[in-house]
C-alpha cells in the first residue's frame, strides 16, 4: 500500500519506520487502540485502550497507535506514561521506552466532561500534559474522506471549496463573534444551497433527503449503513426515531425494562414506598435506555454497551433488527469489520450511581436505541453518503458543528435544517471552537500526529 500513500503519509510512515526498524528482529508486536469502541472497529485488529494493556501483552509490545487520542482525558496517557515505566522497569524515558503513535483531530469533540466549564475542559485534554512537549506533530492536509468519494457532479473546484469550508468552521475562522460568548462562539452564516428551505414540511423534507420513501418502506444494510439525521442532543434524536418509525409499515413490538433501586443505607422498604414503579419508569439518564422500547423489524438500531468487541459488537456499532423474540433480539451488524454477521442481544443491567440521587438506580433493558437519527457525537467517526443535520438548538461545545457537516463525503450529500428557538437570523447558527487549545496545538514545534 506504499504506493498508494500521499506525500504527508508517506513522511509519517518512513519516520515511523525508521523508528521501529531495530526492534523488528526482536519479535514485538504493535498494539492499535482508539479511545471508544467503535473508533476501534476501524483498526486492523483495534480493541478500546482500557481493554488492550495488560501487562504481559506490554512487554512483547514495540509501539502504541492511539486513535481518537483527543478524545480521551489526559490523564489516560499520564496513567499509562506511569504503568509503562513499571511493568518495563524503564524510569528514565516517557512511556518505558515504548514508541507512541497517536491520531486524531483537535478540530473535533474532546472527552465529554458532564458539568464542567471550558477552562477545565481544555486542562483535560493532552496539550495540557506535561507529555505534550516530547510528542513530534505531523499534519495530513488532504480530505481523504472528501477524496475518496468523487461524484462525477461535482467539480474539483466545488469539492476543494467545501473542503476549505469545513476547515474555516473546524478552526473557529469565519463568522462575527456571539454576544453571549465572544471567545470561543461564532454565528456563521450557512450557505443556501445546504439549507432545508423552512416550511410546514420542513423536518418530513430533511428526513425524505435522507432516507427518501424507498428506503424506509424496504430498507437495506446498504443504504441504512451511510446515511443518519444527525442532532446536538439525544432528545432530538429520540423525537425523529420516533417519527420515522411510525411512518414504516412492519408490525411493532413494545420491551418495557425492569427497574429497581437500591438503598444506600439499607432501608429498601422506605424507599420502595417513597419511588414506586411508575416513578422509576418515567427517570431517564443519559447512556441508558428508556423504560419503554418500540422496535420494529428492519429497524436501525445502534448499541449502547460494548459487549463483544472481538465480534464487533462495541457501543456505537449499528445494526438492522432481523427477528423480535421474548428474551432476545436478533439483529444483523451493519457497520465495523463485522458487516453482515448475524448476533442475538440479550437484555443487560444498567446501574446509575450517583451522589445527586438518593439510591442506586437498575435498569435491566436491551442495550439498543433506534438510530435513524443519533447525536453528533455518536457520529464522529462515519463517513455518510447523505447526512441530515438537525438543528432545533445551536450546537454547545467544542467541535460538534465541524463534526457534523465534515460527515458528509460531498457537497451535495448534506442537507441542514435550522428550527432554533432564539433571536439568531433563519440562515444562521453558532459554532463553539476553543481557539486557546487550537492555538496551542498550532504553536508546538514538535507535534501530534493529526488527520486531515
């Protein structure tokens, strides 16, 4: 595959290369990684960081490649920097010795930090490491997702320009500067030609882009595998499923979970008096499943746990619902290094522990949520042959507006719809980039190895 590499990933292959060349002969092995599952999917043999580093595995191991690496706390290459150092008895070199790849985009979403403020969520991210400075930085500057996909409709000149576009958004370039937020948030205009043109059939046009009437009335893996509404938040998302399953024609069959409590100070009468069921049913909690579950067959679902990741079956994985049984579901994997395999999903335990609940919270429901639609974050790692954005709020962190609109694999495979409920003009919309950490990034002399 030498051959086929641009002048960028060449540079990186012969350095990479020339640093592993002496360790050949002894045998080792390289180990490939992504901060979420199924980032790992997209790895020749690629398994989630937590599940990969075990210490006998280390000690045969040459070199590290990280994807995803901005994804992830800084704090997981620290612990590793550290663990590296024992298990290799190597205290005088970052990570024992070890050679570290890492891949990724600060362009995109950072690790998610639930309630926390910009400030600490840039401390958390590996340019505030003090790792961050022996890392060497080199930058891939062709679309390969945009290049790849050539539509004999659009120019090269069509296609170049979207692709600076994406880049101005991803780099907080374009736009005048929010009120509320002047640092980190610009309102950019979005041309016309993306826009769902507003009306009483808005949300039905962007959804027909999509999916037109074909594919949901006799959907395939194919199509249903390069296409999704994507949206900021989960709550949107569930409204569209909701919509778009309703409008297919096959049976439904309704999974209601089982929840319980548990006390924390074991009084469990009182408290099964003060939280009856029907409370319990109506909580909802982000990375759990609704009490109630509609399915239907030939169904998009995505899976929400990891739970075989050997077979692909990762949180994120997409499947197509192929049987509706009592204690099982039968579904066939749609996308990752395990397309077309046939799996059965149990029902799963879902355990919500936190200090501003009174009681541990169980949730026993299949780990699967329909998927027409999904959040921008679950997105980040498709390439989409037809993407709808749905924007009933501006996005509300770093990256997601660039994540978004750089799913799309041409101009012409984007559609976006602006329902926001605020004072913002009908073609425009904010983009959140933390200039402080792109300009960190871009000012180290020695850098990470970044995408495209």
């Amino acid at each position: 595959m030498v051959s086929q590499l641009n002048l960028d990933q060449l540079t990186i292959y012969e350095k990479v290369v020339d640093a592993e060349q002496n360790k050949r002969s002894k045998g080792k092995i390289i180990l490939a990684v992504a901060a979420s599952g199924i980032a790992s999917l997209l790895l020749p043999s690629g398994r989630t960081a937590h599940s990969r580093f075990l210490a006998e595995l280390l000690k045969r191991t040459s070199m590290i490649i990280w994807d995803e690496a901005p994804m992830s706390d800084r704090r997981c290459f620290e612990f590793l920097d550290k663990s590296l150092k024992d298990v290799l008895e190597e205290d005088n070199h970052l990570f024992g010795g070890m050679s570290m790849l890492l891949g990724g985009d600060f362009r995109q979403t950072l690790h998610v930090q639930p309630k926390s403020r910009q400030s600490q969520i840039i401390g958390l991210t590996l340019p505030n490491s003090y790792l961050w400075s022996h890392f060497t930085v080199f930058k891939l500057h062709h679309n390969m997702r945009l290049s790849q996909t050539v539509n004999p409709n659009n120019d090269v000149n069509q296609i170049s320009q979207f692709a600076s576009w994406l880049l101005d958004i991803g780099n907080g370039n374009i736009g005048t500067p929010d009120k509320n937020d002047p640092e980190s948030t610009n309102v950019i205009q979005i041309p016309h030609c993306f826009l769902i043109e507003s009306g009483d059939n808005e949300l039905e046009s962007l959804i027909h882009f999509v999916y037109g009437k074909d594919i949901i009335s006799n959907p395939s893996p194919e199509e249903l595998s390069v296409r999704a509404i994507i949206c900021p938040k989960n709550e949107t998302a569930d409204q569209v499923n909701a919509l778009i399953l309703s409008k297919t024609n096959s049976q439904g069959v309704v999974y209601n979970s089982c929840d319980s409590i548990k006390s924390q100070t074991h009084d469990s009468l009182e408290l099964d008096t003060l939280y009856p069921q029907d409370y319990l049913n109506n909580l909802h909690f982000s990375g759990i499943p609704s009490h109630t579950l509609n399915l239907k067959a030939n169904t998009p679902v995505m899976l929400m746990r990891n739970i075989n990741q050997r077979e692909g079956l990762c949180n994120g994985t997409r499947l197509i619902v192929t049987q509706l049984l009592p204690s099982v579901i039968e579904a066939s994997i749609i996308t990752g290094i395990s397309v077309g395999k046939r799996v059965y999903i149990p029902r799963i335990k879902f355990v919500h522990n936190t200090s501003d609940l009174p009681f541990i919270f169980i949730r026993k429901q299949f780990p699967l949520k329909v998927c027409y639609a999904m959040t921008i974050n679950k997105s980040q790692c498709q390439s989409l042959k037809k993407v709808g954005l749905y924007l009933t709020n501006s996005v509300f962190t770093h990256g997601q507006l660039y994540v978004a609109l750089s799913r799309a694999t041409s101009p012409d495979s984007i559609k976006i719809l602006l329902q926001q409920e605020d004072t913002l003009p009908f073609n425009c919309t904010r983009n959140v980039v933390f200039k402080d950490l792109l300009a960190r990034v871009n000012m180290q002399e020695s850098n990470l190895l970044k995408h495209g």
